[in-house]
C-alpha cells in the first residue's frame, strides 16, 4: 500500500489525469446506465398499448413515419431507431418509414395519404416544413385535415415541442414521452399560416414568420462556433458594424380577427333514409320563401406604413388557449430606434424565443394581412427557422387546421390555465 502511494506521489500529473478520465469515464457509464432505464421503462409503457384486445375483424392502426436522416447533425435516424422506433412497434402500429431525402417522395407521400390513420414527423423544424410543403399535401383539406399528427423531437431546432411536451434536459426522455405522448391520443388543434408570394405556390408554417436584422444576425451565429458561449453576443455585435440604425420599411394592410365557429363534431350523424331526404326537401321547398342573396359587406383592411427593426407575424401555437372565441396572428412591430447594446442583449432573448415581442413594440392582431415591400429589398424571410427570399406576400391565418398529438399534461395545463 506504501509503494502504491508513493508512485501515486511520484507520478502525480498521471495520477491526476488518470482520476479524472476515471471520474469522466464513471459519469458517462452512469448516464448510458439511466438511458437504458428510460428505454426500458418507455417500451414497458408501450407494450401495455400492443397487448390490448381488438376484435378480429378490426384492422391494425397505420402509422406514417416521416424521418430525416439528416437533422440533428445526421444522427436523428440513429435516434429514432434506439428510442422512438421500439415504442412504436410494441404498441401494436403498423408502421411504414420514409425517410425524407430520395427523388420523387413526394408522388410516395399522397400515395401513402390514403391508407394511413395517423401521421408521424421524426426531424426537427425543417422536416415540418417539408412535409407540410409537399405538392398537395395541405391542399387536400377535406383528408388531411382529419389525420392526426405526432411529432418526434430530433432535430436542431423542435419549436413545436415546447408546446406539446413538457421540457426536459435529457434527450431520451424527451424522445420517448413525445413518442408516447402519441399512443395516448391526446391531439390539440394548431393553427397554420398560409404564405403566398405573387407568383410562388403558398408556403405554410406553424410557427411564423420573421424578417428583420435580429434574424439576419440569428443566421450567423454558427460562424463563430469558436468562440463558445460568445457566439451568439458576437454575431450579433459584428451585426451592428453595417448601416446604424437598422430599418426595414414596408407597408401593411391586415383584417382584424375572425369570430371562431363551434367545433364540429368528431362523429357525423348517420344519413336518413332517402324517403325521409326527399320529403324534407319538398316541406323546405313549398314551407319557406324564397331568400334573395345578401350583399357581401366589404372588407375593412387597415393600413399601415413602418419603419421597423423586425416584423414578426406568429400563430398562437406558442401559447394555445383552446376556449379563445377569435382567431387571429400576432404581428409584432419592433421600434426602429433601438441601442447598439440593446441589439446584442435582445438578439440572444431571441436566440432562445424568436417570435417574441419586446416592450415597446406595435402588436396587432389579424386574421389575414398583406405585407409590400419596396422594390430591390434584399434579404431573407424566416419562416419556421427556413430561410426564403424577402417578397411581397399574402398571410393568411387557416384556424385550427391541423390536429397535433400532446403529453396529456401538458393539454391539462393549457385548460388550467384558460380557466384561470
């Protein structure tokens, strides 16, 4: 034990650095360890779901998967296929995969469109977009609108899963309760933003859209990888080295919000019988006077010339509030007149909440608006953290046109809070 010691003493640099590749090596093993524990309890969860009984003719549950291989740096398939994937299987889905990176998926996605019952996007905000841009695919209302939607959180950038999932620092955690979130059935309905340019097809987002300096300098942050937690702050600071202060000039014109009609039932009543059609049809045509058409009232479009920093037009997806009796999007009008200091300190705030709008800015609320930019604007859109060219463009508000799945506590606390 002496001679151990003092060779301890002696070699004490090795020493050191043994102890603590030790100590690292532990902790690593340690954390697998817990990992395993969280698939293992995850699948017992799901096999709970395989094991319950069906009638015989009933067929199996079609599931859609969705996958991109290459979010999260490229590692999202293998992530899948350890976390998301075994769930799946033993809660008795059918489940088809398709990865999202070949030649004509798209002519593959309306195929699969009729035979499935339940839609599966495994990515991150970019495999959203491109589902939902797929030729057809929103277009299809009366089929699409009916399929529920999960979403996996793989990639880079989830924003939807702050919505539908509660948060969690580990990432097989996070994985397995959205996958689980899914067998539950727990859906709420999300709102979608119809993007038209002059002669572009529509492009649709679920969070919003954003165009100004902040998301500019948003977009360089990895180009300072180098200097770690300073990224951000860099960019943002080097931003403030072109033309002072900042403008973006347009002009918008925008409707207020739209009453929301009821929700219509899940389950339609069956159809009477066709003696029964024809003689409410004749009792309406002989009982009721004829009703001249109504002239359409026009519509009040307000108008609005700006100056701004950076326009922001965002659903409510953030922050749902399922008993709100309007439908609208929230456009945020930042103040032109914004230090350099200010700049650097809200550009990381944004890092963190893009959509958000600081104290100070114009916020109005629409359910449709037009925004015309002068010509030769340069620059880009952010829509749903893609990057499209800044155009004028239509945005038009389509309420609750999607049905995503969510953790059933999360749904809870959105109905806590509306009755508070």
């Amino acid at each position: 034990m002496a001679k151990v010691l003092a060779a301890l003493r002696n070699h004490w640099k090795k020493s050191t650095f043994g102890a603590c590749l030790l100590g690292w090596g532990g902790h690593w093993l340690y954390g697998k360890h817990c990992d395993n524990l969280l698939r293992r309890a995850a699948c017992q969860e799901a096999q709970a779901f395989g094991n319950q009984l069906i009638p015989a003719t009933a067929p199996l549950k079609k599931a859609t998967v969705f996958l991109n291989p290459a979010a999260c740096k490229g590692k999202a398939g293998n992530l899948f296929e350890k976390n998301a994937a075994p769930i799946l299987h033993l809660s008795g889905l059918d489940v088809t995969v398709v990865k999202t990176d070949y030649e004509g998926q798209a002519k593959k996605l309306l195929e699969l469109m009729e035979n499935t019952d339940l839609i599966i996007i495994a990515g991150g905000d970019g495999t959203v977009q491109e589902v939902l841009q797929e030729p057809g695919l929103l277009r299809i209302t009366a089929a699409f609108s009916k399929i529920p939607i999960g979403f996996i959180p793989l990639g880079k950038t989830c924003t939807l899963s702050h919505t539908l999932y509660p948060e969690s620092t580990n990432q097989v955690q996070h994985i397995t309760n959205a996958t689980l979130a899914i067998l539950k059935g727990e859906t709420v309905p999300l709102d979608v933003l119809q993007i038209k340019g002059e002669k572009e097809q529509p492009v649709f987002a679920v969070s919003g859209l954003r165009w100004g300096s902040y998301r500019d300098a948003g977009v360089k942050v990895s180009k300072y990888w180098y200097l770690g937690p300073l990224k951000t702050k860099a960019a943002h600071f080097f931003s403030t080295f072109k033309e002072w202060p900042q403008k973006h000039q347009a002009a918008l014109m925008y409707l207020g919000p739209t009453e929301r009609p009821p929700e219509e039932p899940e389950e339609k009543p069956s159809r009477p019988p066709l003696y029964v059609r024809l003689y409410r049809r004749l009792r309406s045509y002989w009982s009721s006077p004829k009703e001249f058409p109504q002239e359409v009232a026009p519509e009040d479009w307000e108008e609005l010339k700006l100056s701004t920093v950076e326009l922001s037009i965002a659903t409510q997806n953030r922050q749902l509030d399922l008993t709100r009796t309007e439908d609208f999007m929230d456009i945020c009008i930042e103040a032109e007149s914004v230090s350099k200091g200010e700049f650097v300190h809200r550009g990381s705030q944004k890092m963190r909440d893009p959509h958000m709008c600081p104290e100070g800015s114009q916020c109005i609320q629409a359910s449709r608006c037009i925004l015309q930019l002068p010509e030769g604007t340069e620059g880009s859109f952010g829509i749903d953290n893609e990057e499209y060219e800044a155009m004028p463009v239509e945005v038009k508000l389509l309420p609750r046109k999607l049905r995503f799945f969510c953790d059933p506590r999360m749904r809870e606390q959105m109905l806590q809070a509306a009755v508070q």
